[in-house]
C-alpha cells in the first residue's frame, strides 16, 4: 500500500535522510531511558542505610518518569515510520551506575545517576539541536524531556554536596 505523506515536514520523502538520521538519534535516547531504568530499579533497591533512604525513595519516583520518556520515544519513533528496537539491539553503557561492591556507598549511586543524566542532558541537547529546523514535534517533546532530566540532575547535585560538605565522598 502506498501512503502519501505529503510534500511538508519531517514526513515528506524530500526530507528522508534527515527523518532516518533523527530516529537513529530517538532509538539511542530510548535505549538510555531504559537503561536507566534498568539501573534506578537497582539503585532504588541495594543500598542499605538509614542515609540511604532518601536516595532511594528519590530515584524510586523517578522510575516512572524515566519509563514514559522511553515510551514518548517509542512513540516517536514509530510516528516517523521507523521501527521501535528490540532487546537484542541493546547494548549497556550505564559503567557509573552499576552497583557499588559496598551497599552503604550512597555517595557512588549518586554519582552514578549525576553521570546518567549528564549522558541523557547530552544526548537531548544534540537530539535539540538536529530537529531544531525540520521537525518542531520532536523538538517539543525532547525539550520537555530534558528539562525533567536537568530537575533530576539538580536533586542529585543537591545530595552529592551535602555528603561532600560532611566530608563523606
């Protein structure tokens, strides 16, 4: 069946190119928000620590925040005719966010989920920059999204300085 997808946008054929490097960009920005999850399940879970609570609770919210942004992304991807991958084209990056071998090292999960997100707000500034011209949709919603992911970074500055002030990093 063809389809029409008219002579304007990011949907036309003229603009192809551009459409399919923007999605290779959208599959990378959803393979991290799903990694994060993967690892914000784990951090919000193995540290021990009356310390620790807090922490946890924090990255606990933020699961589900994390979870509708690689859903946002799926979306994305599939309204502009590209495909949503699958587990086996995933690949792990997440290195500071993996547990660390001492439960109560909180300061560690913090700098984990600072490095996640410094990664994420690198991520979607690019992804910004390259639909800036030609596709105002994404654009949108990948602006929405870094600013949840500057908010998680700010929270988790504001902890890291508090154990840098008691001396405990």
């Amino acid at each position: 069946m063809e389809t029409n997808r008219g002579s304007q946008g990011i949907l036309s054929e003229a603009l192809n190119e551009k459409r399919e490097a923007i999605v290779e960009l959208l599959k990378t920005a959803y393979f991290m928000e799903l990694e994060t999850v993967m690892n914000y399940v784990t951090s919000s879970i193995n540290p021990d620590g009356v310390r620790a609570q807090e922490v946890k609770e924090n990255i606990e919210e933020d699961i589900q925040e994390e979870l509708a942004h690689a859903q946002q992304f799926a979306a994305r991807i599939k309204e502009l005719y590209g495909t949503v991958p699958g587990s086996m084209d995933f690949r792990a990056v997440q290195e500071k966010l993996q547990p660390p071998g001492d439960q109560i090292d909180v300061v560690h999960v913090i700098k984990g989920v600072i490095d996640a997100e410094d990664g994420a707000i690198e991520h979607y500034t690019r992804l910004i920059q390259e639909t800036e011209e030609v596709d105002p949709v994404t654009n949108d919603m990948v602006v929405a999204i870094l600013r949840d992911e500057q908010g998680h970074r700010r929270l988790f500055e504001g902890f890291l300085r508090e154990y840098e002030f008691e001396g405990r990093t």
